[in-house]
C-alpha cells in the first residue's frame, strides 16, 4: 500500500479504463454486524481503501461502485466524506452478476450532469471492494493483457491440497496440485466481450454463476489469460482479516516520520540519538529544522511528525504546524501523528507551570483529533548523568514508535514521561 | 481460544492419544527472517501458543514436536520457559513426511527418564505449529473420528474458484466447486495406521508427498472420515496473519476486567460509573471489594486488573497485588495488565506529592514488566460540575479499554490523565 503511495507509476496504459467494484455482499462470515466493505479501520471503512487503490492510479478515468440498495445513502455519505472525485454508486441486482452488469451497463451511459467528458472504456477491470491491497502493477499487467486477449484474470497457488470427496463424507482422491490455480480478483475484460457476455448471458447463470472468466469463455469465446498476482490480493473474508488489513495500513503509515528541531542545537543532538534508537523499532527519521521552504514538502509527504521544544513549555510550534496540516487536508484518508516532545532541564520541572501543559496539550489534542490529528506530548529531562540520559533517550524513542504504530485515539493530549 | 481457556470439557476420550507438530517449516512467505512458528507476539512465540491448545486438552497426553536439527535448542528454551510440560522435542527429518514420521516412532519410543508411564498411543493426531486455533471440540471429533475409521481429516469449503490452466496460461475449465474440499489440518490416525503407512512408503513419497490423509489409503486402503472444520483453523502463512492471530489473543484477553474498589463508597460509584462505560467498549466488568476470601479466585482467572484507590495515592494496594499475582506465575501465558485508577479531590492535586508519584509507579511498572505483568496508572478528579465529572469517567473508561485491549509495553508505568 505504501509502496504504490511513494512511487509513481513508470508504465501507463494509452486506452481508457474503468472499473467496475461490486460491494453488495452483506458480509456474514466476517462475524460482524456491519457488510465487511463498510467496516472501519483507522476512522476508514474499507471499501474507502480499496478505492484509493484506484483513484490514485492515474490513467483509470472512473470507478463504478455498485451498492445494495439499502446502503445506497451510506455509500454517497463515504464518497463525499473521503473526496472520491471518480466514483459513482450505483444500485446493485440480486445476485453477483446481475450487480456486475448494472456496473457495466453505467459505464456505458453518458452521465449528463458531468462537466469533464467521460469516454466509454474499452477495458473494464472488476474488482472485489474487500481487496484493498491491489497495487498499480498488477492493474497495469490486467488492463494490457485484457486488451490483447479480451480477457485476464488473476490467479494465486492452491494454498491447500484440493480434495474430492464421496457422497457420504469419505476421502476419494486429491487433486495433482500443480496443474490448478485459484482464481482471485481482479479481472479485466475489453468492454465488448463483457457488454456482450451479459448481454447473451442465461437466467440461471445470471442466478448461480460464479466466474466472469467463465461467462467470456462461454458467451464469447474468450480465453482469459491467467496472470498470477501477489499475495496482496487476497480478500478481508473473517473478522481477523480486518485486523490484519488494520495492520498493514499501520505499517505503512509507521515506516517513517519527521523531526522538527526548531533550530536549537540541543534539540538537534536530541534528534541524533532518537534518529538511531527508532531506526532499531523499524522506522525512519528525517530531520529538519523548521518547515520552512523546501522542508514544507514534508507537510506533503508524511504521516508522522515529531516537534523538539527544548526549554520552552510553549505549544505555539505545534499549533503553528497542525494549522497548516488542516489547511493541506492531509489528515483526510489517514490520521495523522503529531507528537511534541519537550526537553526540559532537570530543574525546571519543579518549579515552572507543570501543571498548565498538561491540561493545554489536551484541548489542542481534543480539536485536532476531530480533524483527525493525534496529537500526544513527550517530557523528557536534560540529565548530566549519561547513563540517565540515555535510558531516557531510548525511553522516548519506545514510546514514540508505539505511538506512531498504534495511532490510539483514547490517547490523545496524554503528557508521557520519558 | 478464550473460550476453550474458560469452558471446561464435556466430552473425553477413553483411549490414549498424542500429538505430533511438525514444526520444521522455513516461513519464507511471511516476509519476515524468522521462521513463523518461531515468530512472537505479546511475548510469545506463535508455537507456544499452538502447543498450549493441546496441552489444555485433559485426555491429551504428550506433544512431539519435530524441529530442524538447527532450532533445537531454541525449541527447548520455549518448551522450558513456557512450561510446556507435556512436550518432547525431537530432531526433524530433509522432508516433511520424514519429520512426522521422526515424530511417530518417537511416540512409539519408552522414555526411560518419565516418571509417569507414558502408554502407547491407540490414536495420533497431526496438526500445524502455525494454526493455533484448533479448539477441544474439533479436536475431539478428529480423535474419535479416527479410532472408529482409521483416519479422520479436517476439511474447508473451497474460498475461490479453482481453476485448470492450459500450458501456455489461458482458462481451460474451472471445477465445481461443490464436489471439492480444501484439505486442512489436524488429522488423525490410530497409531497402527499412521505407523504401518510410514514404515510401507515409498521413497518418492516421503520425498514428494504432500497429504498423510493420502498415504493412509495408498498404504493402507484406509478412506479417511472428512469433517467439516471451522474458520478459526487457517494456517498462519502471512505476516498479515501474524497481525491476525495477535488480534485474536487480544479480543480474547480483553473481554472481562476484575475492578478492586477497596471498600470505599466513591470508588463504588466510579466503578458503576466504568461499568457502564467500558461495556460500551465491549469490555465485561466484574466489581468486587477487595481480593479476600472467595474474591481471589479473580487473580486465577482473569488477564485485567482495575485497582480503584480514592483520596490515597498510595501505590501499596497495587504493590500487594502484584506480589500475588507473580506468587501465582499468572503472567507466564499472557501479560497481565494492571491499571491502579486514582480518584483524587480537585484541591489535592496541586497541593500534595503530585511530583512524587510518577517515579513511583514509573520503578513499580519496570520491575513488573519483568514478570510480565503491564502496569498503568489513571488520574481522575473529583468534581461536583456533572458533565465534567461525566467526561472524566468516560475518559478513563476510554483510556482502560485502550490500554486492556493494546497490552503496550512502551507505556507502562505512565500516569495518564483523564
Ligand atoms: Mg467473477
Ligand atoms: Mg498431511
């Protein structure tokens, strides 16, 4: 997900593409209430992440989501809420198919109110909205194979022995692995051959069908070429597989952060040594002085900052950058981390306004966090005593790498002593 | 695996049975440099835990585990730390069918050293060291499966369309997905079987082999009983399922907490006020006076400890109960956590030692953290403004079940504020 964040594509595609997300599922296995596409992580439902997949994919020109019509309003709600400029919903069918071809057919409609003008796609990819971890690559090796083939879809190794059964529940015999695959998401199809498989396509099959890939062989002709995709492909069925998809957001939103150091040389030699100790928990610092200039890029790019004080219990530094964060709107598709860590000497603690930083951190954190700002604070004292200071160098480094991976809202506006 | 953790068995076995976990596995798809089985979250590693779900079993009477010649040794640090006292670890074979075998002639092996007599086992079950999941009830209908027909496997609905490809990678024709299963783990075989099938295989198939389930019948003309298993049996193969199992453990260890009022009337109140709020998290609270008599059998069962200290920022009550809890080793599975709740008047704070008490819990939570046990601290003021009171509480009850539910060892001993 990360990857696909940083790198831009190198290879685009020279044909219009559209995609077609059905999400009508209604989520039973997951041992959840709410349909697995809706459910949240991170303040996000999922099919938000898996649309991200392909907003940010620039030569996809629409992407058509077709909703069951009792979430319809839930639907537009998170288009709006998330700024997803390529997306229309529309109503689903009663079965797979028939939602996938309402996809289709949309994409085949003039939408007059549009003030750009959308072409009719000649590749359609299809899209399960519980994958989210799609990557650009692999949509880019679809898109192209479908257009030469008429039809591609991707596979996966059987990661189980395939076994056949008898009547009343006994072993027959087992499949030869080798020569099976699994058939996964996503497919793409020219928009011809999938126009014209729905368009010939039976009652029962509309009913009972499971394979798009099937429905071109049958209708069409078509042999879909099978592409074999990454692990990344697999599809958020169990509750589990929320947290697993929770964590791999997580990771990618902890690789790396920047420092701030105002400046201050102490601040600086501060920066040094948490550079080295959050390196050992995985994530990357970038230290700057301010933000000012060519630094501002960094408002643009990062998920995490750390602000230094040093001998100032002043918050203005941080009120200062999280008015610039709610201006750039970076906070709308993750929370974003800010944490203050003030370095104070060992005197100061006990005599100056402990007590009024405390309840100012917390009503900054409280309004940052509606705007999806986490914002957390770090005191930590200046000590001669090297030893000390480096327990407590390594104590700021351990919480700040906890703070940036769990992103915990509860949290927020906490003073943590390091 | 809460539920198996709280739910004794109704049902046992009348005949010995053993396990054999072939643990021998590189974990390349994980991503990750260790192997997976030997991959830890909450402090342990992944096979601890598949070990603890057959230990638990009353009628189960000795684990083989079967580890390449280079993990030994870490394999017995884990049986020996975790106290893993059903288990023997022995050296595994260049193939996985050569590993289970090593492990059934080791079942079939005296152990001049046990003191209790270890009998022959009339039924063997084979499992994953990465599917830790496997409950007492699935488990038993594999056993008895197997003693009446010789072989019992578990098996899962297929999740995706399989596929056959033509040899130049196009659809050729998918199968029906109701005539085929997807064979998964345990299985069983009475010990005759099991042993008869190794000591007749061939050397191609100790080689190339994929499905004991499969040598049964070819060895033995054994038809193994195929049984439906549930979701909860997936193999950890991903990093992502790493995530997913640790999310797992940490649902099942924070659905109840014990609260300890210590008498005081106020602190009555603010646990009901909790109650009230925490259950909204999906936390169970379970309030009681002090730890005496019939109330310590709480420190037996559950991972959560609130202890509510009013007027008194004492730490003596915390400190007592962590004496108890490490006197009963109940953090040797799972880590405890603790969080002492400190309900002060609003005057107190800036008068008294508020200075004194961060340090204090700060030595308290690192001298914990050794034995395994997490500890916190809340503070919370008294106020007479009710929707300030209100926000407070439901601050902390905010704050409790994020810290119960994330089980974060870089924030021990913090003082939060609520
Ligand atoms: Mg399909
Ligand atoms: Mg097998």
């Amino acid at each position: 997900a990360g990857k696909s964040d940083l790198q831009p594509a190198e290879r685009s595609v020279d044909f219009p593409v559209s995609v077609v997300l059905p999400a009508g599922g209604t989520g039973e296995r997951t041992g959840l209430q709410t349909p697995k596409q809706f459910c949240s992580f991170l303040g996000r439902p999922l099919i938000s992440y898996t649309i991200q997949a392909f907003e940010r994919v620039s030569w996809i020109q629409s992407i058509v989501v077709v909703v069951a019509k009792e979430n319809m309003e839930l639907m537009t709600d998170i288009v709006q809420r998330f700024q997803h400029g390529k997306v229309r919903a529309v109503p689903g069918g009663s079965t797979r198919h028939r939602s996938i071809c309402n996809g289709v057919l949309a994409l085949g409609e003039e939408e007059e109110e549009e003030e750009e003008e959308e072409v009719r796609p000649e590749v359609v990819i299809i899209h399960d909205a519980v994958r989210p971890f799609v990557d650009e690559d692999f949509l880019y090796s679809i898109a192209t194979a479908a257009k030469e083939h008429g039809a591609a879809g991707a596979v996966r190794p059987l990661v189980s022995t395939v076994i056949a059964t008898t009547s009343d529940g006994f072993l027959d015999h087992s499949l030869e692995r080798a020569k099976y695959r699994a058939s996964e998401m996503p497919q793409g199809f020219t928009y011809d051959v999938i126009y014209r498989a729905y368009q010939r396509c039976s009652e029962s099959d509309f009913e009972f069908g499971t394979e798009c890939l099937h429905l071109a062989l049958q209708y069409c002709g078509t042999k879909a070429k099978l592409i074999q995709g990454p692990p990344t492909l697999w599809k958020v069925t169990y509750k589990r597989d929320l947290a697993a998809a929770e964590s791999i957001i997580k990771d990618a939103l902890s690789r790396s952060a920047c420092v701030i150091t105002g400046g201050s040389a102490r601040a600086a030699t501060l920066a040094d040594a948490l550079q080295e100790a959050v390196g050992a928990h995985g994530t990357e610092l970038d230290v700057i002085p301010d933000l000012m200039g060519e630094n501002a890029r960094c408002l643009l790019k990062e998920w995490n900052f750390i602000q230094l004080s040093v001998n100032r219990s002043f918050l203005s530094d941080v009120e200062a950058m999280l008015t610039v964060l709610e201006a750039a709107n970076r906070a709308l598709l993750h929370p974003l981390v800010v944490i203050w860590v003030h370095l104070s000497d060992s005197d100061e603690l006990s005599v100056s306004g402990r007590a009024a930083e405390p309840a100012a951190i917390m009503d900054l954190a409280s309004a940052a966090k509606l705007r999806n700002i986490l914002l957390y604070g770090i005191q930590l004292h200046q000590s001669k005593d090297t030893e000390r200071w480096e327990r407590s160098v390594s104590r700021v480094a351990e919480i700040t790498s906890a703070l940036i991976r769990e992103r915990s809202p509860a949290l927020v506006g906490q003073l943590l002593q390091a």
